[in-house]
C-alpha cells in the first residue's frame, strides 16, 4: 500500500515533529534520510558521527579523544557523546523538533536521552512530544557492505554518492562543485566489519530499549530510497503537531 502524507510542502515547515530517532546500521540510510527530513519540515539534523568527524578535524581535545576510537570502528564513551548531545539540544533551532541520527547508540545512551526528553530543561520546547518517533530502518547484510564500501562524499557540499548505486556523473568529482571525492576513513573494509559488529552488540538493544516501550516503527530499508522516504514522511505527517 502506498503511504500517504497529509501535509503539503508549507504545512510541513509549521508544524512541530518529533523528536525523530532514525535507528539502523551503519548504511542503512540514515544520513540520507534524516536530510530529507530536514529539507520538508525545516528542523535541524543531529548527527553526532557527522559532529565527531568535525572535532576531529579540528583537532579539538573531544576530537583527538574520539580519534583513534571512531578509526577502529568502536563507539566514543556515552559521557562524552551524550555531553555534546547536550549541548546541541540547548540550542534555539530545537524548538521545533530534531532529528537524531547516529544517536542513541547504546543503551546506556537511550536512557539518557529517554531523561532529558522527559526533565525540566526540555520543557521549555513547548509541543515537542517527550515521547520520540522511533524508526528503524532494517537492511540486509551484503546490501550494507555495498553501499559502505561505494560510499563517496564531497568534502565541500557533502552531498553523499555511491560509486556501485549512484555514481557522480565524471569519476570520483562531485557533480554539483567538482571537487574531488572523498572516502571516509572508516568506510574501508577493515573497519566496516568492526562498526557492524560494534552495531549488532550495542546498538540493537537500543531498538530493543524503544520497542519494549512500544516505540519503533521498522521500515524496509532494502527499498528504493524514495520509498522508504515516502514511508517516513507518512509517519511523521500522522504524528506531528501544530507549533
Ligand atoms: P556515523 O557517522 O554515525 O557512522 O558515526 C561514525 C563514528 O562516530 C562511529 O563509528 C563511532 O565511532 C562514532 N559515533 C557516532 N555516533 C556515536 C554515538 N552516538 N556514540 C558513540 N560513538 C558514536
């Protein structure tokens, strides 16, 4: 059945969503869909690998903590993810609602999260639901590995490629800017296989987590992006609120 929305493109930026929490593994999509989420409803992405790789880049201390860690494809500590969490959600663009991809992690981090939703300083967000929208996007094994290791960014306007799905139109340059793709450090087979093995022993409990409180809807990740785009969009449009 095809799913439906109920908003137009105006509506959509009016309304309060969420919080949305995009779950699935490395691959599965999140990134991409969480843009789009951004795109119709006007609310920030957070996407704690995407401001890791920031501080790493910069070199701050929180950078050169997280490193060697985020290299290997093991999980930075709960303490100093949830703290820049924390941090982010402070800020005035998440009154509207936010969506969350890459975090929670671990369940120690779910139940952090699941904390502050429901304490004081989030209350000042008047309309967002202290219960998030859970979506976990499930995508078969191999699909994964094909899309990691396909996997190609620009570095100026970070538009996400995939040399096996979606290749740029010239070889490894971006269409939009032409400038020179790049491949993340942690997309490389080694690591792969770590970052999927590190989801499988801590990030399934998360959805475990949620689903016992009755919060996941589970999308077929295996189909065609703007399907399971449709998908989301059909859920968030039947749970949004007036701002
Ligand atoms: P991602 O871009 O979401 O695949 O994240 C890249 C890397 O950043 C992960 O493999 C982890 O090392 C680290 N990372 C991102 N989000 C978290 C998180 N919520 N908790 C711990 N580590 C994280």
């Amino acid at each position: 059945m095809a799913a439906v929305t109920v908003m137009d493109a105006a509506q959509a930026k009016l309304v309060t969503v969420g919080p949305v929490i995009l779950l699935g593994a490395p691959g599965a999509g999140k990134g991409t869909q969480a843009k789009r989420i951004v795109e119709r409803y006007g609310i920030p992405q957070i996407s704690t690998g995407d401001i890791l790789r920031d501080h790493v880049k910069r070199e701050t201390e929180l950078g050169k903590q997280a490193k060697a860690v985020m290299q290997g494809g093991g999980l930075v500590s709960d303490e100093l993810v949830n703290a820049m969490v924390a941090d982010r959600l402070s800020q005035p663009d998440c009154a509207r609602g936010f969506v969350l991809d890459g975090f929670p992690r671990t369940a120690v981090q779910a139940a952090w999260l699941d904390g502050q939703l429901a304490g004081e300083a989030f209350a000042r967000f008047q309309g967002l639901r202290s219960v998030p929208i859970v979506a976990r996007m499930d995508v078969d094994y191999n699909q994964l590995i094909r899309r990691l290791t396909g996997r190609r960014s620009c570095p100026t306007c970070q538009r996400i490629y995939n040399v096996h799905f979606q290749p740029p139109r010239v070889d490894e340059t971006c269409d939009l800017d032409g400038t020179q793709l790049i491949t993340r450090n942690d997309d490389r087979e080694e690591v792969i296989a770590e970052r999927l093995k590190t989801y499988d022993a801590q990030t399934k409990p998360v959805s475990d987590y949620f689903a016992n409180q009755g919060k996941v809807t589970v999308l077929d990740g295996d189909r065609p992006v703007d399907e399971v785009t449709a998908g989301l969009f059909a859920l968030l449009d039947s749970q949004a609120g007036q701002a």
